[in-house]
C-alpha cells in the first residue's frame, strides 16, 4: 500500500525510501493504538536499540582507536540513551507522524521524549529490516552527524557522576526533590532540585521529571567545580 502524504514526506525527511511501507507505519504506531490487525512498534524498538547500539560501539571505536572501555562507556551511553534518540526524533519532526491513541494525543504524547525516543529506535529497526544493517548504519551515522567526535570523553550521566563524586567523600547519594510543576497537563514543565547532604543545591527545570533530576545534578556538578 502507498504511503501517505505525510509519511512519503517524513521518509524524505528521514532519507530512505522503504521497499516494505508497512515497516515504516508500524514503527511509527505507538502501543495506544495496537488493536486487531495493526501491530504496535515495540518489537521493532526492541531491535532498533540493538542496532543503534552496535552501529554506535563501532563508530566510536573507529573514531578513538586508543581510547580504554572505561572511557567508551560514557560515551556510548550519551548516545544511545533515549533523551538523545529523542532529540534525533525532533529533528525529523519524527512527532508529526506518530500514531496516537487519543489519550495519548490530549496528553501531549508527540512532544514526549520517551516515546519520541522509542520511536526513533522502532524507526531504525524498520530501516535495518528493509534493507540491511549498511543502510541502517548509514542512516544512523549521517542523522547523528558530529556527535559521535564531540560526545565528552567524560560524557558520563550528570546523577550518576554527582553519585560517584558524593560516595568518594562518604556522603549518602544525593537526593531531588519536586520543587514545582507548571503548564498545561499535556506539557508539564518540572522544576527538580538536586541536593547534597553537606547542604548544597542547584535547582533545573525540564519538560519531563528525568531530564530536570539530569539538568539539575548537572548544574550542581557545575557549582562543585
């Protein structure tokens, strides 16, 4: 079956033209809308996360052939993590075409980073299976651009990070705490604050509860020197 508008002009935007249309519509159904005959796109998130994570692992040890695991770790994990699919996921305008089941749709479910990420995953899983792990690859490589050479040597997670630093000086993990909420329902914005027991805090606001907690034990990291 023909694609629509709207999806012949998403997969302009993506870059690859699907020999198998169906691949790229079940990748774009969020599980919202799974029902008798349209199947959702979790089995193929499942495997797209594989193959981001193998096309990544092997970017990063072509771009840095002397750098230890301790340092392909970190990151690895900033570019495969969801926040990240999500931000790829924007930049397509991946959201546009999703597909919602109602609740999803009032809740603001295109702008999530979640399922934004997800989709992003299902979408190049949808890709590997229409046409090879070189063309997915590809994709991958050329829609993250730059990012595999600038991610920090030190691109380890900022909450894990503050962790580490708080447990080599005897202190308990930190803790965030919901400072407030604002916006409408279908688009919160949180306001998280990071805090350490010997009193120090910095305070990040974010559209969702785990990016604010990141932004914010960021910001206190950034205090800390």
């Amino acid at each position: 079956m023909k694609l629509s508008a709207d999806l012949a002009a998403f997969e302009a935007r993506l870059g690859h033209h699907f020999a198998q249309p169906d691949l790229l519509r079940r990748a774009l159904t969020h599980g919202s809308m799974s029902g008798p005959g349209r199947e959702d796109n979790q089995r193929l998130e499942f495997l797209g996360d594989r193959v981001l994570g193998l096309v990544m692992a092997q970017a990063l040890l072509e771009a840095d052939p002397d750098a230890a695991e301790g340092l392909l770790a970190p990151r690895f994990n900033a570019l495969v993590r969801k926040e990240t699919c999500a931000e790829i996921a924007q930049q397509i305008d991946l959201g546009s075409v999703l597909k919602l089941g109602r609740s999803e749709q009032r809740s603001g479910g295109r702008r999530k980073l979640a399922l934004l990420g997800d989709a992003m995953e299902a979408v190049i899983a949808a890709v590997y299976v229409d046409a090879g792990f070189a063309v997915a690859q590809a994709l991958v490589l050329r829609l993250w651009g730059d990012r595999v050479h600038r991610v920090e040597a030190d691109a380890r997670d900022a909450k894990t990070t503050l962790q580490e630093w708080a447990q080599a000086r005897g202190l308990p993990p930190p803790s965030y705490v919901e400072k407030a909420r604002s916006g409408p329902d279908h688009a919160p914005v949180f306001t998280i604050e990071a805090r350490l027991q010997t009193g120090e805090t910095a305070q990040a606001q974010a559209g969702s509860k785990r990016q604010a907690e990141q932004d914010a034990a960021k910001a206190l990291l950034d205090r800390l020197g």
